[in-house]
C-alpha cells in the first residue's frame, strides 16, 4: 500500500498534477508498501524543491515535474556509466 501525504504547491496545476500523479502510482503499489510526499521541505536546506519524494522498501527516488515536450536521448546500454552524456 502507498501511503501519500502532500504539501500545498505554489501553483494550483502543480497540485492538479501531483493529485494525478499520486493516483496513476497508487496502482502499482497494490502488494507493496511504499510512501510518496508531495513537495516535500528539507530542513537541511530550504532552497532545495523536490517535487515528489517516492521512498519505498529497496529505494529512494527524488521526482521532479517537468511541463514540457520532447524526446529525451541517452546513451546505449554498454556506454551509459562510460561515457559523458
């Protein structure tokens, strides 16, 4: 089960999105727990804005939206650690 907590975003398409963002992952965390925050605060330091953090049993994963289109191009498998992106 995903526990999601959330804190109020600056603008209100930042909180559409995070609500459907939560809800498509929700999904895929029926036989697993994990939490997921929404904008959450670091105490360490205020300037850093994460947008989601996703913290399950195995993982840490710091999420940042983006409202924007394109293709994102990375490294093939064997030159993905080798080589400078």
């Amino acid at each position: 089960m995903l526990q999601i907590y959330n804190n109020p975003f600056e603008h209100g398409f930042e909180n559409l999105f995070f609500r459907e963002f939560a809800e498509n992952i929700e999904k895929l965390f029926i036989e697993q727990d994990g939490l997921l925050v929404g904008n959450p605060i670091c105490s360490y330091d205020e300037t850093l804005q994460i947008d989601a953090l996703l913290i399950t049993t195995h993982n840490v994963c710091l999420i940042d939206f983006k409202n924007v289109s394109g293709t994102i191009i990375i490294q093939d498998d064997e030159n993905f650690y080798k080589k400078q992106w």
